[in-house]
C-alpha cells in the first residue's frame, strides 16, 4: 500500500487528496495542518470579520468528508524537520510521518515590511482564521484603523472592520489602489465609490513607524502627518513558506521550483499551490492552487500529467463591487482598447492585434468569463471587437 503524506491543507493540498483518493482507493493518504480546523475558505474570511458569517460557515470540508474519503487529518501539527533519506517528517511534538510519495502545499505567509513599531500591541496581519480571531478580540476597544496597503484581501478586510463601526484610513505605497488588478482610471473609479463608504486615502505613502507606548496610538508617515490609530492592519502581500525546501535541500527561488508534473528536484516529492514555482511564476491564485494539486495529485498516484498553466485572472467582489481582471491590463495605455464607462461601471478591454490581451471589468463583471476563455484560446476577434461588452 503506497503511503502518501500531504504537509498543507488549504486549496492545493485538500484537492490533492481528493484526487489522490479518486485514483488509488486503497492507498494511504494524511493530511497535516498547523491549523486548528479543517479545509476552510481564506476568501470569507473577510465576511468573518465583518460578523457577517459564524465562524463554522467558514469550513468547506467537514470532518466528516475526509473519514468518508478515509483521508487521516492531523490538525494543529506543525513540521519542523523532514529527511529526505529516511522519506519521513517530524511535528514540533516528536511525532514522525512516513511517507512514498510528498506533496508540499504550505502556502505562504503574511510579508511584514520592516517598520518601525511592529511590536507594538494592536497590530495584525490577515492569513488565517486565527489571525481574524484575534483582530476581532482586539477590534472592540479601538476607535480608529489604519490599513498599511490597498491589495485586495487588504481592502476587504478594512470593509469589514469598517462593518463593525470603525473608521479606516487605507496607506498605499503605490500611488493607486490594486495596481495589479486595476488601470489609472479603473482605480480612481474604485477609490471614489469607497471614499463615498466612508474610507479615507493616503496614496503614493511611506510608512515610517508605528507610534505609542506599549499599544499603538497612531502611524507616522514619511515627510508627513501621524495618523490617530488604535489598530494597525498590514496588507502587503505575501511570501511562500518555504521551511520544507530548507528541511528537504529542495531547489528553490521565489518558491520551491517545481516542473510539468509538479515534481520538485526531487523525483518522489511534489509541491502545489502558493508554495510552488512553476516556469519562474509564483502564481498566488485559488484556481491555480486546486489545478496544481490535482496535477501533483496525479502524478504521485502514478500517472503522468502535465500542467499547462493557469490563467491569471481574478473575479471577486471588493468591498461589495464587482471586479475582474485578466491578462494584460495595459496600465500604461500603451495597446489598442476598447473602454466603456456608465455611471459606476468601467470596462476596458485590451487588444494585441487580432486576439484580447486582457481585460477589466469594475461594477459589471457581465460576459467575464467569455472574454477570459476567448484569451486563452487566442481566437480572432478582429470582426467583432464592438460586440464584446
């Protein structure tokens, strides 16, 4: 019976067990995670915070489906030494797991910029469901939020505290908010409809330190004002986790380098999901995760399957808006485009030639779908590029 271990029980590792599972019924399959519950969305977390859901909503697979799928789950176990000789992993408590085949699916963690004043009480990060608990414990005795950068799930989780009653000021580096998701004109567009919720913008900002004796008071700015704060919130994005490669002598760069198959440089170890650097990209995407883990999952059951990719393309809400965006946003203004406004709606659709190169939709994310599927085929679309929204 093969004995296949899976370290990670987010999108990439629980979708490698089910499909582990789908193709050898019989063999081995656990699961380990550093959390105290099973496969959860980090996408609600959000709604969470805002006390919007309970937190058992959150869960997306029950206890009961991996008895079902005699999946072994060991919950708050966290992996601190593997041998790559010996094919077995250590927890922090002494307890070993062997395995035939490995799947990395770690995820990535919080990146923290070197500010000064992160020590203080009062400042968070958002990755898990740990992390919300104790935002929420913290929220209830503060007044003022400040939220050091404008990346997505950051301004999701700002609406929600916004939800609870506070005031949110939103600190950006960039001099725009989601500049990986959004133009000039699509984020100016955003930031009007927020500001009108209430947030107010401090853009093109450095954050010089975090102020207070002991518990945050406040945020100083670079060559600017301090801003009144009982809570800080830092978005600015993440980092793989990569203390397996360390464990294991795997090769790795921005993420532990993985090829077709999801193979790592070591034939009987895979990784998927936020972890895994395919072909230079890290792809930091759901769908990318659970199409990874099914590949790996694949491949260590003894198949030979290829992964091709994942379109870069994300369809949300973002503080209740629609948005979505794909390909190349062409921010410079550079390429040929077609751009329809109406009110609060904004859509811009790139064009390389005679195929689409990408695409935003703000407020209106009719016919997404369409345009992604017709980028990723490259099909003409020369004779009907007026028809396209």
């Amino acid at each position: 019976m093969k004995k296949y271990l899976i370290v990670g029980n987010g999108a990439a590792g629980t979708s490698a067990a089910e499909e582990i599972r789908k193709k050898d019924a019989t063999g081995e399959i656990t699961v380990l995670s550093n959390e105290d519950m099973p496969f959860y969305s980090r996408i609600r977390l959000p709604e969470f915070m805002s006390k919007e859901i309970p937190e058992e909503a959150l869960i997306i697979k029950k206890k009961k489906w991996y008895e079902d799928l005699n999946i072994r789950l060991e919950l708050k176990t966290t992996v601190v030494q593997a041998d790559a000789d010996k094919k077995v992993v250590t927890s922090v408590e002494g307890k070993t797991f062997s395995y035939d085949a490995l799947l990395i699916a770690t995820g990535s963690h919080s990146f923290i910029p070197p500010i000064q004043g992160l020590e203080k009480e009062g400042v968070f990060s958002v990755r898990n469901v740990e992390d919300v608990r104790h935002i929420l414990h913290y929220a209830e005795a503060t007044k003022d939020v400040v939220l050091i950068g404008g990346g997505l799930l950051g301004l999701e989780c700002g609406n929600a505290i916004r939800k609870l009653g506070k005031k949110v000021t939103v600190v950006e580096f960039f001099p725009r908010l989601l500049p990986r998701q959004l133009d000039v004109e699509g984020a100016q567009r955003l930031q009007v409809m927020m500001e009108a919720m209430g947030f107010d913008f401090v853009l093109g900002a450095k954050t010089k330190a975090i102020t207070g004796n002991g518990k945050v008071s406040g945020v100083l700015l670079e060559g600017g004002p301090e801003i009144s704060a009982q809570m800080v919130l830092i978005s600015a994005g993440v980092r793989p986790n990569l203390e397996m490669a360390d464990f294991l002598g795997l090769e790795k760069d921005k993420g532990i380098k993985v090829d077709g198959q999801m193979r790592t440089s070591m034939p009987d170890v895979f990784a998927a999901g936020d972890v895994a650097e395919f072909k230079g990209m890290v792809y930091g995407i759901w769908p990318a995760a659970t199409d990874q883990g099914k590949i790996a999952a694949a491949n260590m059951a003894g198949d030979s399957t290829v992964y091709e990719g994942t379109p870069m393309s994300n369809k949300l809400k973002v503080v209740g808006i629609d948005l979505a965006s794909a390909g190349n946003i062409d921010t410079e203004n550079q390429m040929e485009s077609k751009i329809l406004k109406n009110g609060d709606t904004y859509k811009k659709i790139v064009f390389s030639d005679k195929v689409i190169a990408g695409a935003i939709m703000l407020g209106d994310t009719k016919n997404f779908n369409k345009i992604v599927k017709m980028m990723a085929d490259q099909k003409d679309i020369s004779q009907i590029k007026d028809g396209l929204f």
